[in-house]
C-alpha cells in the first residue's frame, strides 16, 4: 500500500521538525519534504507532487489566504490548515476552509513539543482524512489579492426529565458534521428561511472556533445563529451550535425546549459530539425531529441517528459525491439510520418540504 506523501509549509523550522517527527509515527504517512514559505513550497509541489500539504496559517513572504487561494485556482490539492489560536487566527482558518482547506490542526500556546504530542493522534487522523478527500476548484478569491488562475505561485449532552412529546407540528432539525462540514452546514443553513424550525447543529471544531464561525454564519444567513449557552432556549429561525469543547444537549420543560452544555468525557474521541446531541434529541423531541448528517471522518452520529429514525425522525445523509469526506454519513448509512441520501444542494429542500415549508407562512 503506497504511504501518503506529505509536505509540510511552515516558516518556523521548530515547528517544521515537530510535525515531520509526529507524522513520522504513523507507518501510513511519509513526509517527503519541507518548506519555510510559499515560493519555496511552489517549487517542492512541482517537484514532489504530494498527497497532502500542511500549510501555516501566517506565512512570510506571501500570507497564507493568498496562497491558498492561488493554490487552489491553478493546482487543488488536499490542505490542512495549521493555526493559532487567536480571533484573528479563528477568522484566517475558518477563511482558509471556505477557501477548499479540508481541515485544520491548532497550535498549542505554550510548550510546542508537549502540546503538538498530545494532539499527534489528532493530526494524523486529519493527514489521512484528507488524502481522501475530494477536492475542488476554489470558488473565491481573496480580497486584494491579484489571482492568476495559472498560478505563477504553483503553476499547477443526555438530560433528564420526561421522554419524547407525541407527534405534534413542531420540529427540532438536528445536523452533525465534521471534515468538510463547515463549508456543508454554511450551504445548508443559507438556503433556509427565516421561519425554519430549531436548529441544533453539532461540529467538530475546537474551542474558540465555533464562536468564530457561528458569528460568520450569523452573518451570511437568514435564520440567526450563534454559539450555544447553557439553558438557551430553542426556537424557530434559530441555530445554536455546540461549542468547542463542549457536548450540547437537548432537554424539555413541558412545551419548551432548552439546551445544555456539559465537558463531560468525549465520546468517538469528540466533544462535541453528534451522537451525544443526537441521542437526546432522539429522546426529547422523538417524531417531531429531523436528522441531518454530514461530511465527515469517523462515525460519530452514525448509531444514534439510527435511534432518532427509530423514534419516529426523519432522517437525511450527504451522498459521497458531494462530501469532502464519506465516512460519518457512510456509517450512519450502512447502520440503516438514514431515510434519505441526497446531494448536499438538495439537503435544505428535503427538509423544507417535510416540515411542510410556506413562503406565506
């Protein structure tokens, strides 16, 4: 079996040797070269022709947007994005992913070595991930930025309380992703009307991030988003999404729906986690549910979405034409869980038309 060729894009040599030393570990992966900048990395990529990049977010010469756009223009390729943990580091990662960036890792604040270790698993599982995934053409262009479509840079949580209402006219949309699902769930949640039903959505993202991302939603949609608190209430053209680092939950008080958040233990190695928001809306909200799974690695909502359809849900999955990444949807699929696979650009329709969708309404 061929090993996955990784080059590394990074402008501090520290941080260079930290990550061809991690990935060293994993006997699938092979980080055949490095480079300090941009127009050094044009150059290995025409020579080397890898698999995957690792691209830090800032980058002399050339900042790192510019030349991804760039890259993605004349030469689309598998990236993961390498960022700090900063607003501005937030914003600049989260551009990256729109701009066709598969997934990101994040650096530690302190104690590079120690922290990068404790995350290797991490970046291993985002490499392979991406040597997987379906890549596309970049449909933006930064701002300012001068693009050559030749590319002269690359030529180239459960609660407690009572069990499920019966089956009324109220509806919680639940959807869950991860790799490629922050690009996904913005294409869904556009498509949506201000009069949507709740919407829990549920993203693999660390901490700082989802914040970040939500406002951007918030931003670009006709429904509201923003990051889940605890004890939100959950209402029609709303989304609330699952912090960073937290589960989030759905509970019931009578006829009205809350949230809450909780650190406890991950579960598939995430938190947040879709199964976990998953099975308590499976739970809570029962019939009166819809399911939505997205790209993604691994299968973590796979098992409790086959519970929500059990209790009633309609239930939807991304085909693996239009994911980044098959695998949560894939499971999710093969467990028997999902009523519907669609394209991505049919998902918001399938869902509008089941809750019975007005314009007038």
């Amino acid at each position: 079996m061929a090993k996955i060729r990784v080059l590394i894009v990074d402008d501090s040599a520290l941080m260079r040797q930290v990550l061809t030393a991690l990935l060293a570990k994993d006997p699938e992966i092979e980080v055949i070269g490095s480079a300090p900048d941009p127009y050094i990395a044009r150059e290995k990529i025409k020579a080397l022709n890898p698999d995957v990049l690792t691209l830090d977010v800032e980058m002399p010469k050339m900042d790192g947007l510019t030349f991804l756009e760039k890259l993605m223009r004349g030469h689309p390729m598998p990236v993961v994005m390498v960022s700090s943990l900063t607003e501005a580091g937030c914003d600049t990662t989260l551009r990256a992913l729109e701009l066709g960036a598969v997934d990101f890792i994040t650096k530690p604040k302190i104690d590079l070595r120690e922290g990068m270790e404790e995350i290797a698993q991490d970046l291993i599982g985002k490499v392979k991930a991406a040597a997987c995934a379906k890549i596309k053409s970049s449909k933006f262009q930064v701002s300012g930025s001068k693009s050559n479509p030749e590319l002269e840079t690359c030529n180239v949580k459960p609660g407690t309380g009572s069990g499920a209402m019966i089956k009324t006219t109220d509806t919680i949309i639940a959807i869950g992703a991860s790799t490629g699902g922050t690009e996904a769930v913005k294409d869904v949640l556009q498509m949506l009307p201000p009069n949507t039903p709740p919407i829990l959505v549920t993203q693999h993202m660390p901490e700082r991030f989802t914040k970040t991302w939500a406002d951007r939603m918030n931003d670009l949609c006709r429904i509201a988003v923003k990051e889940a608190q605890d004890g939100d209430s959950v209402l029609p053209g709303h989304a609330l999404v699952a912090p960073g680092g937290y589960h989030m939950t759905l509970v019931r008080n009578g006829a009205r729906y809350t949230v809450q958040i909780n650190q406890d233990p991950p579960v598939n190695r995430h938190r947040p986690s879709v199964d976990v928001t998953f099975a308590s809306v499976a739970r809570y909200a029962g019939a009166n549910a819809v399911g939505v799974i997205l790209t993604g690695m691994g299968g973590d909502g796979a098992k409790e979405m086959l519970t929500m359809k059990q209790a009633g849900a309609f239930t939807i999955a991304q085909d693996e034409a239009s994911c980044v990444v098959f695998g949560m949807p894939k499971e999710a699929i093969k467990m028997g869980g999902v009523d519907q696979v669609l394209p991505l650009q049919d998902i918001a329709g399938a869902i509008l038309a089941h809750v019975g969708y007005s314009k007038a309404a």
